[in-house]
C-alpha cells in the first residue's frame, strides 16, 4: 500500500460519513408517531369526520391546504364544498385548528418525524397550547 | 512513399465517425501514417527482445509463440507497478471532453485517434482479463480479447499519439494518454514491435550518448566549425572545452543541436552567450544528448540512457548542470531523472555565477534550463542586447509540449524574446501555454514514412501560426524544443509557406552585443541582414 | 528486407533504398543507383559523393548540409558552396539522394 | 444497441421490483435484504478498490502542470494550476472535485474552410456540474428519512432546494435538475456522434437507472404522495438495524429502492468509481516540486547502463586525435 495513511485517512472519512445514519440510530427503537386527535372540540363531535376522508387526508392535506389558501386569499372564496358535498369555511385557524387545536400532538408530530417543515406558520399564528 | 496530399485535400477534415462499431473495425493502415518496423540490429545493440525483419504492413510479424502471454503477463506487471495506469483504465467516464483536443483527431477525424478511444484500445483489453465484470460480462462489459488484429491496432495508434499530454488538461480526472500510450509502448516493445525511426536513435544513443551516433572526435569538429561561422559573423573566437574537469557547469543540450539547422542556430546562440559571460562550462561529448528516445521505448531504456547525465555531472566534477533548449529532455529530467538517478549530493544547488541568482527552485534536481539562466540575466541587465538586429522577424512563440504541460515554463522564454525582439505576437489563446499544441511529429514520429500524419498532426500548430502569419505577418516561429525545431520546418513549408522556424537562443545570438565583436553583416544564418542589405543598396 | 540486385549480387537496402552496409559500397553501385532515378552521374556529382565518403569514413556519419555547403565552398570554390547548387545536382535533396548514392544511412533523432 | 439494452435492463428492473412486490410479496426481500447487501457491497466494493489502487504505487511525480511553473522570483507563478506545495495542489484537487475545474476549460473545435477555431463550450460542465450537485444535494435531504430528530442542516438544505415556494408538497428544484441534467447527459450521447461512439452499455445503463431513480422519487413525492411515515418507519427500521416492513408502503417506493440498491451494488464495479478514483490521480494531486524534492520509486532497480570507461574504451584512440581529454592513456 503506497501513501497509505492519506488513503487510509480519505476511507475512514468517507466510512463514517456513509455510515453516519447507522451508528447513529443503531439500537435505537424507532417509534412510529401516533398523531393525537383527543382535543375537547373532537371528543365532543358526534361523527369524528374531518372535511374530506383519513386516507385523502393523509395524503393530500397539504395539497388541500395550499388550495385553501390559493382560494381564500387570492379569489375570495371561503366556502369548501367537499366531496360529498358538505360546506365548510376554508380557514386554517377557525375550521381546521378549531377541531386540531393540539398542533404539538397532531400536525408536529409526524412532520418532525419526515422532516417536513410546511410553511404554514410563517403567516399564520399557531394556536395557543398548554406549554409542556 | 506515399504521395502527401496537398493541404487543400488535406486540410477536408471529416469528423464524423462511421456507423459501424469500432470494436469490430480493424485498423486499415493507411501509407503515409505509419512508420517502419525497427530493425533487428538495433534491438540487438540494447538487448531488447525478438530482433527480426518484419513489416508492419505484412500480415506476419514474427511474433514469438506465446506473445499473448508475454503481453498479459507485461500487462499484470504494469498494473502493478504504475497506479496512473490502472487508475486510468478504471475511471474513464467516456464523456468525451478530450475528443476535440487531439491534434491527430483534430487533423485525421479518426476516431480512434480520439483520446478516449486510443485508451479504450487498451481498456477493453484491460476488461477482458483484469476485472471482473469483463471476464463475467464479456463484450456486453466493453471487453475483448487480445487478438493479432487487436495487437496492430494497438501499434498503429501507439505510434499516432505523440504524449503531448493536452487531452489530460481537459480531462475531468487528468487521465493522461501519454501515460497510456507510454505503458502500450512498453508492451509492444516486449515483443519487439518498436518503430525504426525511434529504436534508431536509442540504439546510437546507448553508445555514443547521443541519437544521432556522433562520436566524440565528431561532436568536436562540429563544434568547431559553428566556432568558425561565429568568428566570420562576429569577428570573435570562441574556445569551448570538452570533457573539461573542473569545470563550474556542464551544458547539456539535445544533439539536434548540433547536427540539423534550425537548431545549430540555436546552439551557435548558446556558445556566443556563453562566451560573452565568460562561463566556466564544459561540454560532455558523452553526455551530448538531453533528449531521450527511451522515453518513446520504454522506462528502462530512457532510465539507461539518461544514467550519463548525473554520471558525467560527477566525473566532470561539476558543480550543476544547465540544459539547453528542449523539450522531452526537460521533462525527463523534471519528472524522472532525479527518481531514477538521484540523490545528486555530489553537485550544489545551482548559482549564476553572473547575477548571483541562486536557483533554489531546483535545489534538488541541480539543473536550470537555459531560458530561466538567460531570463534572470536579462532582468538583471546583464547583457547588452540590441533587438533591432531582429527586426526583420516577426516572431510568434510556440509552447512545447512537454515544457509545457510537464513543467509549465512559460513566461521565462517569453520575458527572453520580448527583450531581443520588437516584433512579437502571441498565438490565439486556445492554442498556447498549457494549451498548446504538439507540432504532430513529437515522441519519436519524426521519420519520413509518415509525414502525411505529420503535417495532419501538425495541423492545429500550423493552423494557429497561419492565423497570426496573416493577422500579423508572422515570419517566425520561435520555440524551445529541438523535435519542433526539426518538425516545425516541413510543417510550416506545407501548410504556411514563409515562416521560419528557430530556437529562442538563435534570436538571442543575433541580438547579443559582444565586446570587441566587428560590424555585423549577417545573421547567424549567414544570410544579410535586411537593414544593412538595404543601406548598401541605397 | 528490400534488396537491390546489381551485376549479379544482392544488397541490402533499407525501406527508403539506402544502403545498410556502407562499405559494400562500389562507385558501379552508386552510377546503377543514380541511373534507376534517371540520373547520370557527372562529375560534379561524384565530387559530392566522394566528399561525403571521406567524411564519413572520418566520422561514422553523413555531414550535415552546412558543413557539405562549406567544405565544397572551401575545395571549389565559392560559387558552388551553396545550397542551390547542391540542389541542382540533386533535385530530391543532398542530404537525402547524394548520401542515398554514396552508400550512407541516413541520420535519425531529433533532425 | 449499448442504450437499447441498457435502457431494457433499467425496465426489467422495475418490473422485478414491481411483480416482487404485487405478485409475490416479497416486501421483505425488497425492502430489507436487498438495501442491507446493497450497501454492504457498495461499502466493502468501495474500500476494495481504492485499497486496490493503493497498492500500485505511484513511481513517478507526473502532473500535468496548467500555468507557469515556481521559478525565478520575479516569475509569478500558478500556485494552483502549477502548485508547487501540497496547499496548491490541495487547492487545486478541491477546485477539481467541487468545481470540475478541467472540465470548465472545455472548448469546442470546429473547422470552417480549411481553419480551425476553437469556441468555449461550458455545457458539459454545465450540466455534470448541476447533475452531480444535485445528486448530492438530494443524497443529503433523504437523510430526513434516516435520522431522528432531523437535523437542522438537513431542514436547510431543504428549505434553500424549495425556496420557489411553489406548490404542496413544496417543490424542491434538485430533483427535478438531476432528472433534467441526466437526460441532457444521455442526449449528448444519442445526438453527438462522436460520443455516441465512444458510449458503452456502461455508459448508458447507470444513466437509465438514475433517471428511473428520479422519476420514482418525483412522482413518489408530488403525484403518487406515499405515506411518508410509513416509509420512514421502514428506513429508520433499516438504519437502527431493527428492520421492520410497515404495512401499505405503495409498490412505487419498493421500485425506487431497488434501483438505488442496483445502483449501489454495481458503483464499485463501474466507472462511477471515479468518484474514488479522482482523488488518487496522480496528474491532479501532485506538486510540481520535482526540482526542489526528490521523488522515491519504491520499485527503482538498478539498470546496466554503458558507462564512461566503456565509451572511452571505445573511442580513445579517436578521443586523443581530437585533442579530447581522456582518463586513461
């Protein structure tokens, strides 16, 4: 081996760089989050429906929002007619937060754990919760 | 011979490669491209393996029975020996960036003079045998086997790439074809597949210490009579000693400088520098030659016949060495010779014995080249130059390639001619410094048989001074390298008729005043010099 | 290897027709040379030839033209040591055809 | 034929993956043993062949030097292009990895009536450079699926890739680039004919399989949106060496972790070991000191050479009519 220790040096950086996610979780158990939907307003709700279903809601609730906001702020238009028809208020503080006042519980948590950072609350002022 | 075209037919370049697979086109050798075969006395005289007639052209090249083992087996040992090789036989992307920058792709529009593509000659060779996915995947993985015809194809662009080193400039991973073509020239010559035109010299070289087989009795009757043209042009006497113990500096310069014009010019411009400094140099006859043919052979064979330089250096008592105008020789001895033949703790770092320069940049290698000696003079005012004796030429200057991209001396040649000429224009920039082009004819190719490859190798050169013989009235194409100043000649005789070629130091001798010198009439040409032609004529 | 048959004997030459052992050489060989150019050989020719020869002799080598130029000038005069005379004689170059002629290799290297 | 064969080797791949995963099941296979070998060849594949390298020595300083060289004082030197310390040539070896400093030289030649010209051509800088950042910058936002809690420097990245601010979820710019560069990439290759024909299947197949690899990412992300906590469950599950498989990751994110397996397990074999392998080029790497520091060659042997007393033995005679000095009389 002819310049070893430099290679050697150049091998072990790229080792730990490629690495890195494995020593630094290993042993660890992951923990799939569980968004928590037990806020007051929902427990109190006779059917506990969002405005469209769970599946599309996970799925698109970021889609859906972007087009609340397009829809709101740059059209006007406040009313949701969702796909079964129902009206709702397009608002992310007084319709959505309203039932998911537990942002901590419910939108963080599984957006901490993706990594997603929804800009959201660059305008909006996130609800108030108790301080853990 | 073959009939050279005329550079209008020449200069119709196709660059469009043919449909078909170069994998499965055999080299069709083509006159005028490729040289002869070298004869079996000259391998005999430096031992190297199978001496025998053979013609590249004939079908049968005598090959020795188990030549696919010898090759293999020399392969194997190079792949271990040079990490540049097998590096380069890996990580080749194929993304074509040196395509373009070939002066033999530039002047054939043959594929296979593409850099890439002179390296996947060997690459696929490589593939069959030595990696993996070759041996698993065979052709599918670029591979194939050594066969005879694969084995001509490997001599014919063995001998079409001149190791300028410019597809390296360009190259994403600095893969240097030299260094391919290098290690395939070493392997053809395990089977005794060299040109004759290359083992000549190192034949003569191995012997009397230089390429073109002077003798020592020889060297100095040539010497002499350059003495003689000097007294006639400038009235003084010059003594160079020869073989001289004791002596601060041995000169070493290539022997094309002693034996073919343009380059006894250039070294009748050392002698009379020399002489104006009082210099207390020797000349080797021995150690006659920087260049070296071995390098175009095999590392071996240059490490063989650069061993004279360090030894005459020791012999001769000397204190450094300084080396004329070349252009493989410099970098031979900046990239090898030291490796090869050092330590040099018997010579001391080089000083100026004029300006007191002390040259600690090569405080190792113990050798200054003679254009960084004659620029520091020249800063320093040392010399009484007068450059109107030059203006009759309009110079333009070509970068050799190996001083160039093996060592990268630019502004010292450049600094010398703008101090003896006033009329000097830089090439376009594409096309000097590191990125210059070869002048087709270096690494051995200088022979007669090929010059139809010469003058399309050259093409790109010739092309650049055409420009600025146009633009600028260029008559002259100055240079450091005794291969350009034998190859530039024909070169510029073919494609731009009316520009001269010559060393750095012939335009120096020309503008040098000497003390006591007589009236000068002519240059050291011995043609008249215009000016005065023209107040005699009035 | 290429040979070249004259009065009976075989020499060998080398790709481009020079002689590859200089002393076979006879002044017949160089007049049959000459002539498969279409050439007869004068006297002047010969001086060239001769000229080279010695040299040779003396130096194991073909002189280069400056000093062919020079040396002619020196034993005949001025007017023939120059180039273009040396030219005329020998249409394809003095160094290449009269060294061709006069049975010597031609040089290599760096020329 | 080199691009066809690479191309149909890309599509059965995907439908490998694809019938694995529909028709046999096989979410353990493709979600667990195939990323684990893949990466532990990729690895191992890796060190082998940069050790591989490491054992033939370089025997000779051979850079190639692309500016004025140290010399005289007054001289200004290329302390990069020409570097005559290991700062210069680390300057320059970081120039060339992160800037593809040679590579933004490029020309292009072109001859019109018998002359030659040469035109600056940035576009292949151009577009290796944008398809290599943007790999890389995509390789370090997926570590958002292989870290917990996400570090903020991969929140950041993210957030300068999305900073168009178009869309839900936001568009980030990289992914589309890699998918863009890598067809101008495969372009250059169908429409140059030059590079065309020099292009191997080699050359073709990791080019494919990064397109495919982009295209399932892509459409994973904006137009299929799969359950992004699911497939960080699998991925965490992986990297904290508990492999789990989530129930209802959709077949599309199995594909696309099979290419990136594919193309891990075949990097070490492959010419995208240039990677490795351009740290170690010796035309690159090297100073240009020669002249100040002698360079060892570990397998230097002694050759015969002919020495002086041979010479003179030959030509004394000679030497001594010349009025040459000799050692012996």
């Amino acid at each position: 081996m002819y310049n070893g220790w430099k290679i050697l040096l150049g091998l072990i950086i790229f080792l730990a760089v490629a690495t890195f996610p494995f020593y630094s979780n290993i042993g660890k158990a992951t923990v799939k989050p569980e968004p928590k939907i037990d806020t007051p307003v929902i427990n109190e709700l006779k059917e506990k429906k969002c405005v469209e279903s769970k599946e599309f809601m996970k799925a698109e609730h970021m889609q859906l929002l972007n087009d609340w906001r397009d829809s709101a702020v740059r059209d006007g238009n406040r009313i949701y007619v969702a796909q079964d028809g129902e009206k709702y208020t397009i608002s992310l503080q007084n319709t959505c937060m309203k039932c998911h006042s537990n942002k901590k519980e419910f939108c963080d948590k599984c957006h901490n754990y993706a990594g997603a950072k929804p800009y959201c609350w660059d305008c909006h002022i996130a609800p108030k919760e108790a301080k853990k | 011979m073959a009939k050279l075209p005329t550079p209008d037919e020449l200069s119709k370049i196709n660059y469009k490669p043919p449909e078909k697979r170069w994998v499965n086109t055999p080299a069709e050798f083509k006159d005028g491209f490729w040289c002869f075969g070298t004869r079996p006395k000259y391998l005999q005289a430096v031992d190297m393996p199978n001496p025998r007639e053979w013609k590249p052209i004939e079908d049968d090249w005598k090959l020795p029975e188990n030549w696919k083992e010898i090759f293999l087996e020399g392969f194997a040992e190079r792949l271990k020996k040079y990490r540049s090789f097998r590096l380069f036989m890996d990580i080749c992307v194929r993304c074509g960036a040196c395509a373009d920058k070939c002066h033999f792709f530039l002047g054939t529009g043959d594929p296979k003079n593409m850099p890439v593509l002179r390296a996947e000659l060997l690459r696929s060779v490589y593939r069959n045998y030595f990696t993996t996915s070759g041996k698993l995947l065979g052709k599918l993985a670029g591979a194939r086997e050594i066969t005879f015809d694969v084995l001509r194809e490997l001599w014919y662009y063995a001998f079409q790439c001149t190791e300028c080193r410019r597809c390296s400039v360009f190259c994403p991973y600095g893969i240097d074809t030299a260094e391919i073509t290098i290690i395939c020239r070493e392997l053809l010559n395990l089977l005794g597949l060299n040109t004759d035109w290359t083992m000549g010299p190192v034949a003569n070289c191995y012997r009397t210490g230089n390429h073109l087989g002077l003798e020592p009795h020889t060297i100095k009757s040539i010497i002499e009579s350059m003495v003689e043209d000097i007294e006639t042009i400038t009235g003084i006497k010059i003594e160079p000693t020869f073989n001289r113990k004791g002596a601060e500096i041995l000169f070493i310069t290539p022997s094309g400088d002693l034996f073919g014009d343009p380059g006894t010019y250039t070294c009748m411009g050392y002698m009379m520098l020399f002489h104006e400094l009082g210099l207390n140099y020797t000349w080797s006859t021995l150690a006659a030659e920087g260049g070296n043919f071995g390098l175009f052979t095999s590392n071996e064979m240059a490490k063989k016949l650069a061993y004279k330089i360090y030894a005459e250096a020791k012999r001769l008592k000397v204190k450094w060495i300084l080396g004329g105008e070349c252009g493989h020789m410099w970098r031979v001895w900046n990239q090898y010779l030291e490796t090869w033949h050092g330590p040099t703790d018997f010579l001391e770092t080089p000083v100026s014995p004029i300006t007191g320069t002390k040259f600690d940049y090569t405080s190792s290698l113990k050798a200054v080249h003679i254009a960084e000696f004659t620029a520091d003079l020249i800063k320093h005012g040392k010399l009484n130059l007068n450059p109107s004796r030059n203006d009759y030429l309009k110079v333009t200057f070509h970068d050799s390639c190996n001083t160039a991209r093996g060592m990268g001396i630019f502004e010292e040649p450049r600094h010398i001619i703008r101090n003896v000429c006033n009329h000097f224009y830089e090439m376009p920039e594409n096309t000097i410094r590191e990125q210059t082009f070869c002048c087709g004819s270096g690494s051995g190719l200088n022979a007669g048989e090929n010059m139809e490859l010469r003058m399309r190798g050259g093409f790109p050169r010739a092309n650049a001074v055409k420009h600025v013989h146009k633009h600028y009235g260029i008559n002259m194409l100055a240079n450091i390298c005794a291969i350009d100043r034998a190859a530039l000649k024909p070169l510029m005789d073919y494609w731009v008729p009316g520009v001269e070629v010559c060393g750095v130091h012939e335009l120096v001798g020309n503008a040098l005043v000497m003390k006591g010198e007589k009236e000068r009439t002519t240059t050291l040409r011995s043609e008249p010099l215009p000016e005065k032609e023209a107040k005699e004529n009035v | 290897m290429p040979t070249l048959e004259f009065e009976g004997k075989t020499y060998d030459v080398d790709e481009e027709g020079y002689l590859n052992d200089w002393q076979v050489w006879s002044e017949p060989l160089a007049g049959q040379m000459a002539k498969l150019d279409g050439l007869e050989l004068s006297d002047a020719h010969w001086d060239v030839i001769r000229f080279l020869r010695d040299y040779f002799q003396k130096y194991q080598i073909a002189p280069m033209i400056k000093i062919l130029v020079k040396e002619i000038a020196k034993t005949m005069g001025p007017e023939k040591g120059n180039t273009k005379y040396l030219y005329e004689l020998y249409p394809a170059g003095p160094a290449k055809q009269a060294c061709r002629y006069a049975g010597l290799p031609k040089p290599t290297g760096c020329v | 034929m080199g691009a066809l064969f690479s191309f149909v080797m890309v599509i059965l791949l995907v439908l490998l993956a694809y019938a694995g995963i529909k028709a046999a099941n096989l979410q353990i296979f493709f979600g667990v043993v195939i990323p684990y070998a893949a990466i532990l060849t990729f690895l191992l594949g890796f060190v082998y062949r940069m050790l591989k390298w490491s054992t033939s020595p370089v025997p000779f300083r051979i850079p190639t030097t692309c500016g004025q060289q140290k010399s005289l004082p007054w001289v200004k030197q290329n302390k990069i292009e020409n570097p005559s310390t290991a700062l210069g040539a680390t300057v320059r070896m970081i120039l060339e990895v992160f800037l593809f400093r040679s590579l933004f030289r490029n020309t292009k030649a072109e001859l019109r009536d018998g002359r030659l010209g040469y035109g600056s051509s940035k576009w292949l800088w151009l577009g290796s450079l944008a398809f290599h950042v943007s790999f890389f910058t995509i390789s370090f936002r997926h570590l958002r699926l292989f870290l917990q809690p996400v570090p903020s420097p991969v929140h950041f990245v993210e957030t300068l890739d999305g900073f168009l601010q178009i869309g839900a979820p936001t568009f980030l710019i990289t992914g589309s680039i890699l998918l863009l560069a890598a067809l101008f990439l495969l372009l250059r290759r169908f429409l140059l004919p030059t590079i065309r024909y020099i292009s191997l299947p080699a050359d073709y197949f990791p080019l494919f399989l990064i397109i495919a690899i982009a295209s399932t990412g892509i459409l994973m992300r904006y137009f299929l949106k799969i359950d992004v906590v699911s497939v960080k469950e699998l991925t965490m599950g992986l990297v904290s060496l508990n492999p789990m498989i989530p129930e209802k990751i959709d077949v599309i994110f199995y594909i696309h972790l099979f290419l990136i397996s594919v193309l891990l397990a075949y990097f070490p074999f492959s010419k995208l070991m240039h990677m490795g392998g351009v740290f170690l080029s010796p035309t690159r790497n090297l100073s240009n000191n020669n002249r100040m520091v002698r360079h060892i060659n570990p397998w230097n042997y002694p050759v015969k050479a002919r020495t002086y007393e041979e010479y003179e033995d030959e030509f004394r005679e000679k030497m001594k009519n010349a009025g040459i000095p000799v050692e012996k009389e």
